[in-house]
C-alpha cells in the first residue's frame, strides 16, 4: 500500500512539473493574469491555463469560425483524422455556415457524439455566456463529469485586420481525489486547445486573404473598364 502511495504521488509530482512544457502556450505573462469572461465561475481554480494566437483577420471575419463549433456542427478545427480514429466522427468546416451562426445562453456545444466510450449523452458544454463579436463561456453540464472545467474563447481586436484570440480553461475539483485525473487530462487539454487556435487562425486568414483578392479583382475590372 505505501509502495503504491509513493508511486501515486510520483506520479502526480511528474505530471504536475511536466504543466511547464504544455501550459500558456503563445501567451505572454499579462495574458495569463489578466480577467476574462467566465473567471468569475471557477472561483479559486484547481489549474488555469491560458493558450493564445495572432491572427491576421479582423475579430468579425473570426467570430463566426467559433459560433459555428461543436461535434454535429462545424467540428472543432483540428485534428480530424485523429478524432475520427477514436471514433468522434468529427467533419471540420471549411468555410462559415448560416445555419450554425445562432448561438445563445443555455445552448449546449458537442464534443463528442451520444454513446461515445459508452457515454449515453456523450460529452457537451453549456453556453453560460456570450458577448457578440467578443466571447463565448462553455461550461461542462453533467453532474457526472469529474472536474468542473470552464472554456472561455475571447477576441481582442487590434486594428481593422488583426486580432488575439485567447482560449482560458480553467478546472475546479469537486474532491481531491480527482488531482490526478485532472492532471493526467491537461496535456490533452493543451493539445485539443492549441489545435483549435490553430485551425480558427488558417481558416480565418484564409477567408481574409479570399476577400482581399476579390476586391483586388473586383478594382482591376472596373479599371479595365
């Protein structure tokens, strides 16, 4: 028994220092400190982590890209080979779909389908909150999830065609029992988190630089003209 004891806290101590490879990733240490929309519901968290990512589009061409998210809507924008191996049946958009532009408090985001791993309901998050055009608040819904985890997606706009988008998770514990599930879950976490920034920034960028060359032809023919 202390044998496994020991093993267990080892364990949990490798975990916890590995947090500085995977943790705050492309943030800077203001970042990381600074307020965000849905702090105030894990008050005191257990870990808090705050990944984020330059893009070169205005937060309007982004906003959509992350209205649209969720398992049986746009997907999540990463890595859909992977997850279509463990069977998620993910199909990431390419491109902004009006149906899935309404999104309000009380709506569920999917992550996973129904009897995924056995989960009847599979897994989904609740919109606590959203801002237009600023910040989405997820929050895990089952009483049966073992830690009470809170995404928060956040635009900050710095002139007319780039932005920062920051994605903060922040995860309480409901008992100390769950140290070390929660600590096992945050490289995951890091890795599901950095995908999405990174598929939001190309598909953004992308759109943007398709309207830019657009508009470029658009001029070029009225020229001709």
């Amino acid at each position: 028994m202390t044998t496994n004891g020991l093993r267990l806290a080892g364990l949990v101590a490798a975990l916890y220092a590995a947090r500085r490879y995977y943790r705050n990733w492309g943030t800077t240490k203001d970042e990381c400190r600074m307020s965000l929309a849905g702090d105030e519901l894990t008050v005191g968290p257990y870990v808090q982590t705050t990944e984020a990512v330059w893009i070169d589009a205005s937060s309007e061409t982004v906003w959509p890209w992350l209205v649209q998210m969720g398992q049986d809507r746009a997907g999540i924008y990463t890595f859909e080979a992977l997850e279509n191996l463990i069977g998620l049946h993910y199909h990431n958009a390419d491109e902004v779909h009006p149906e899935w532009q309404n999104l309000a408090p009380g709506d569920t985001v999917r992550l996973a389908r129904k009897g995924w791993l056995g989960l009847r309901e599979g897994l989904t998050l609740q919109v606590e909150s959203i801002v237009n055009g600023q910040s989405i608040v997820l929050r895990a819904t089952s009483p049966q999830h073992l830690c009470d985890m809170v995404w928060s997606f956040n635009l900050i706009p710095h002139w007319e065609d780039r932005c920062r988008l920051l994605i903060r998770v922040r995860t309480g514990l409901r008992h100390p029992g769950q140290v070390l599930i929660t600590e096992s879950m945050g490289p995951a976490v890091a890795f599901v988190t950095r995908g999405i920034l990174l598929g939001v920034k190309r598909r953004a960028q992308g759109q943007h630089q398709a309207e830019l060359s657009a508009a470029r032809a658009s001029d070029d023919l009225h020229r001709v003209v």
